[in-house]
C-alpha cells in the first residue's frame, strides 16, 4: 500500500530565481559554475521535499553543461519538477535560464538531472508518493528517466568490465587517434 497519497507533477514544481551579484563571479568575470550547482542542488532539494514530504538528499547529478556563460547583473531562474519517482529515489528535472533585464535578452544555460532520495526519522530511505503525469510532457519525460536510469546502468557495467580486462592491443587500437603515447 502507498505510504502516501500521489501527488501530481505540479504540486511540486518550483521555481527559485536569483540575482547574479558580483562575489558570484570568477576572475573571467562570469559566474562561478559551482554557484550554478549549488542553486541547482537548493532548487532539487525543494522540489523533492515537496513532493516526498520527507529530508531528501542529493545521490546523484546527471550530465551539467555550461553551455553558455551567465554574467553578474543576470537573473537566473531555476525551474524545477519531479520527472520519474522510484521507490525512496525521484529524478528532478532542472532548466536553467539567464536573463540580461536590461535588454530582456534570455538564455537558456543548461537541463539537468538530480537523483534525490528521500529518508525517514530513522535515516534511511523512505518510500515516496506516486507520481500523478497530468499531461503527454509528464509523461515523456517519466519515460525518458526510464531510458536515462537504463543508459547509465548500461554505462557503468561497461565501465566495470573495460576496469577488469586491460588489453594492451585493444587499447593501442581505441587510442590511435588521441593525443597520447603509451609507454
Ligand atoms: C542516497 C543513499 C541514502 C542511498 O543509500 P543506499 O543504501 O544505496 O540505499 P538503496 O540501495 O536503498 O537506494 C536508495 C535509492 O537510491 C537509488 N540510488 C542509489 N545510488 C544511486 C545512484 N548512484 N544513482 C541514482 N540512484 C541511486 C537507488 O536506486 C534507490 O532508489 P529506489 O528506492 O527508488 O529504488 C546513500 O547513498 C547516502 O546517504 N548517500 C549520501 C547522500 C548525501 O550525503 N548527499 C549529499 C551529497 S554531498
């Protein structure tokens, strides 16, 4: 039985904005990638506390890319809902956008994914509610957590056999093209 009544994707989804102020900057003079993360790791935190109704942490971060870079005086707003929920796990999906308020200009930064677990009074994971998908983008996004979670197992079971098997040849063949020498 579910511990808790489903709840649907919009119950949880939440939105932080923030102002890019000037000890945000690194020596280039953009914004710190690691103030991104931290904004991104708050905004998954609150989505996922949401709709746990639990103290959710952060066990994984799925592909952060700057695409463009965000400048002091941008505001940036961190849209967040909850994509796919497992058992204690739910996928948080994140869209990041800058916006220049002078020339209104709006750039969308980077997507990604946090995996947060939801823990109970005794510290372990806890069950969390189901997921209601209210509309055809709910549900596309639900299924594509499914491939995600597949690919990345897919990914690091392929990792662990290349770690057990090192095959001088092979690994001469994979490399003739990179900028290395071995030795
Ligand atoms: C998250 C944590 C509670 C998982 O503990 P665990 O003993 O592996 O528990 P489980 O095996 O039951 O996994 C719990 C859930 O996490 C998921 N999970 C575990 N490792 C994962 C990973 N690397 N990527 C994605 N999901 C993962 C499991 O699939 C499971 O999901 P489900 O309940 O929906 O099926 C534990 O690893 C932890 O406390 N990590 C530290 C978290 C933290 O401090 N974060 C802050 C970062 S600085």
């Amino acid at each position: 039985m579910e511990k808790e009544k489903a709840k649907p994707v919009g119950f949880s989804r939440t939105t932080i904005t923030e102002l890019m102020i000037p000890s945000y900057a690194n020596f280039g003079g953009k914004i710190h990638g690691g103030i991104l993360l931290s904004l991104m790791d708050k905004v998954a935190f609150a989505a996922a506390s949401k709709h746990s109704g639990a103290y959710c942490v952060t066990v994984s971060v799925d592909t952060v890319d700057f695409l463009q870079p965000v400048a002091v005086g941008d505001l940036v707003s961190l849209k967040a809902s909850v994509n796919h929920v497992g058992n204690s796990s739910m996928v948080i999906g994140i869209k990041v956008i800058a916006e220049d308020v002078k020339s209104g200009s709006v750039k969308h930064t980077n997507t990604c994914y946090f995996t947060m677990v939801a823990k109970g009074d005794d510290d372990k994971p806890t069950q969390v509610p189901k997921l209601i998908l209210e509309s055809k983008t709910d549900v596309r996004r639900f299924v594509q957590a499914i491939f995600r979670k597949k690919l990345k197992k897919d990914h690091t079971e392929k990792m662990e056999t290349m770690k057990k098997g090192w095959d001088k040849e092979e690994m001469s063949r994979l490399l003739e093209n990179e900028r290395c020498i071995i030795e």
